[in-house]
C-alpha cells in the first residue's frame, strides 16, 4: 500500500474572505498522509541492503557533525551477506569475547521464550520481549565500561543479563513476589539493577532521554568520568521528549549516547509515520551533534559504533544520536498479535537477517563455534531459565501469594510519609492485627 495523499478543494460554500486571497483559488491543499508499505495480506516488499561493509569509513571521534551526513544516511555494516567481517568499522574483536556475546545474546532469547510462554498459560500478567533485538542490547551494552549508566528501553533486556542481573530476580519482579527488588512498585519487565548502575525500566515511553541527558550532565559537573547511555524505539522519536533530550544535549554537550531502535513498528503505527525525513539519525544535524545509522542486527557494527560514540563523549565531544535498523520479529507485547496489523511472513522477509544467526555464521566461519556447541548451549540455557522460574514460583507470585502486609503498600514511596497516609497505615495495622 502505497502512502495516501487526500486533496481538499475549496467547497462552494467557503469563507468568501478566504477565498479572496492571493492564489486561493487556483491552488489546492493537500495532506500527507503515510501509511506501511505493506499491510495485512499484501506481500512484504524489503529491498536488500545496497550498503556493504567497508562504504563508510570511521572518522576520529571528535571529527565535525557536518562531515558525517554520509553516516547519518547510510549504514554502517561490519557483516556482510556473507557473514565475514571486514572494513574500518570492524572492531576485531577476540573470539572469546564474540562467543560471550552469542551466549548472551542466546541466554536473552531463551529467557525471552519462557516469559512469553509463562504469561500465555496465566502464570504472569503481561510480558514483552526484544526476539530479533538481542544485538541491540548486547552490542550497545559491551561496547560500554561497566560503570557506565545504561537507561534502557522496554526492549533491552540484554543489559540487565550482561550486568549480571540473576535471571531468578528479573523473573521475581515480572511475577511480583516477595524477591522483586522494586516491591511491586513496577509494571512486569520493569527491571531495574542500582549496583550494575542500571535505570529502572520506565512506562511513560521517551522520558529517558531527557533522563538520561540529565544524569550526563550531572556526572560531568561533579567530575566523573562515567558515560550515559538510552534508548527509546522508532515510534517514541515522534514525542516532545525525543527533542527535549536532543535540545538539553545540543546546548550542554554532555557525555550521552542516544539510541533510537527503529524496529520498524511501534505496536501497529509503521515506523514512516515518526519521521519525515529519510533517516532518523539525520535528525541530528539539526541539533548540531553526529548522527550515525547503523545495522542493529550486526553485533559487530552495533558494538563499533557505540565505542565510537561512547569515545568521542569521554574525550569532551558531546552527545551522539545513534539509529539502529532492526526488525521486531515478535508481537509488540503479550497483550499485541501483530497478525492483525502486518504480513505474516514479514519478519522471513526482513534483509537484515537474524542477530543470533548472523553472530553465529561467523564464529562457524572463523572455525570457533559450530552447530552442535550451539543446540548444546541452547539445551542448557532453557534448563537453566526454567529452573529459575520454577524456583521464583516457590517463593511466590502476584496471583497465589504470600503478600506483603496492607501498612507497608507506601514503603519506599516516600521520604517522608505525608500524614494522611501515616493514619490510614495506623488504621489498616490495626484492623489486620
């Protein structure tokens, strides 16, 4: 389905003084209005990538926005359709660190697949999971030093394993039992991890870009050298605060990486109706910062073009607007079936290919992995994550208990609790005995 364009004539009975203007009546208004390429029951139309690895050079970190339109616009690829790394970008990586991020990024899908099974067969209330995505987190949060401050979308839960996050508390605080470390204060998925210096997960989609400018520029006023680093989705770029965040960081300067992972969809609104532009990374240049677009199924380009962003901030060169071209290859969350809104086989279509898959063709190829170490190791990942969750069950969940008691529901909440609430816990302690 092509984009619809709707003519508004002027009708007979128009505001004669409107009509009266110069050229009024010999020019006629349009409206744009875009819609998906391709929608249910229409056969998905993707071009392949004409960008190949090694088409775009990597500058010095500090090098002038203005020189990087190229980068901006087009797409940095480390992999190839081939899936042999090559050109500037490549970060050459050791082999080891290349499996652990395959197994991180496989530990991610696993985990992903119990969750959504659980929540179908009523065990947890809602879910949503990063299938296809696994490169976004994994690349973006291993290219960062551990102390770094990662605010993460609901679509990156790759960070949280990466910082060591156990799988039994991020399965506690979907299930809301007594071993959730945010008390039952969050939605399911929203994680957060203080000691890994790891956000909490927010539901007002966007706001952490303007977090996540404010936190770089209190960690560079009192000195420190840590980096910040967000991300929101293709959609949420349409919101005030993508150019809240854009604005503070334009103006300031401070040490921040911002992520939009355009995955195409934002729940059933096509990506093309966020941006009018070509790209969202050329956003940037009218904010006076980089903007670099980048494969986000490629591990390896992901990883590269965060260590540059995240060199180019250290070394006092401000902010940098990173676009990751991705593909959501689920349903947009447990509440979602994307069969109502889009191809069934689109996701087979998608020419950026699978992040899991591509990651491990290449290990194949270098002769440090193989086929039968993979079905190994996916055999032990879904051994190990339902033995987790089997084990958040015994403590307890939101529908069968044990719950905490009434007077602590505004623990934590407030620094000091308001009067009216300090009589009515009185009164709940009393009746509950």
């Amino acid at each position: 389905m092509s984009d619809s364009h709707y003519r508004i004539e002027n009708p007979a009975d128009a505001d004669p003084e409107l009509l009266a203007l110069p050229g009024s009546e010999a020019e006629t208004l349009q409206l744009h209005v875009p819609d998906a390429p391709h929608r249910l029951g229409q056969e998905p139309r993707f071009s392949r990538f004409t960008q190949q690895p090694g088409d775009l050079d990597r500058p010095d970190p500090l090098e002038r926005y203005d020189l990087l339109r190229p980068h901006a616009t087009g797409l940095v690829r480390v992999l190839g359709d081939d899936a042999r790394a090559r050109g500037p970008w490549n970060p050459q990586l050791p082999a080891a660190t290349l499996r652990e991020a395959l197994e991180l990024m496989i530990l991610t899908y696993k985990f992903d697949c119990r969750m959504m099974t659980m929540q179908r067969q009523g065990r947890l209330s809602f879910y949503l999971e990063s299938r296809g995505e696994e490169a976004v987190a994994i690349g973006g949060g291993m290219a960062m030093r551990s102390t770094d401050l990662l605010i993460p979308a609901y679509r990156q839960q790759g960070l949280f394993l990466l910082r060591g996050m156990p799988l039994l508390q991020m399965m506690s605080q979907c299930i809301g039992n007594q071993q959730d470390n945010s008390k039952g204060r969050q939605m399911p998925v929203h994680y957060s991890w203080k000691k890994s210096h790891l956000y909490s997960i927010s539901s007002p989609v966007g706001t952490q870009f303007s977090q996540a400018v404010g936190a770089a520029m209190a960690t560079a006023y009192r000195g420190e050298q840590q980096v910040t680093s967000t991300w929101i989705g293709d959609g949420t770029a349409a919101q005030g605060d993508f150019h809240y965040g854009l604005n503070f960081a334009s103006v300031y300067r401070p040490p921040v990486l911002l992520n939009v992972v355009n995955n195409q969809w934002a729940i059933s609104t096509h990506r093309n109706t966020a941006t009018g532009g070509k790209t969202f990374a050329a956003r940037a240049e009218a904010y006076g910062m980089p903007g670099i677009r980048v494969d986000g199924n490629d591990f390896l380009a992901v990883y590269a073009v965060t260590r540059w962003a995240a060199q180019r901030a250290r070394s006092g060169g401000g902010a940098t607007l990173i676009e990751l071209l991705t593909y959501r290859s689920g349903a947009h969350s447990s509440s979602d079936d994307p069969n109502c809104y889009r191809p069934g086989d689109e996701g087979r279509l998608w020419p950026g290919g699978d992040p899991i898959d591509r990651l491990s063709e290449h290990l194949i190829q270098l002769g440090q992995w193989s086929e039968t170490r993979q079905r190994e190791l996916e055999a032990r990942f879904e051994k190990r994550v339902a033995t987790a969750y089997k084990e958040a069950e015994c403590i307890g969940s939101l529908s069968s208990g044990p719950y905490p008691p009434g007077e602590t529901l505004v623990d934590d909440v407030y620094q000091n609790v308001p009067p009216h609430l300090q009589r009515q816990r009185e009164q709940i302690r009393r009746k509950c005995g």
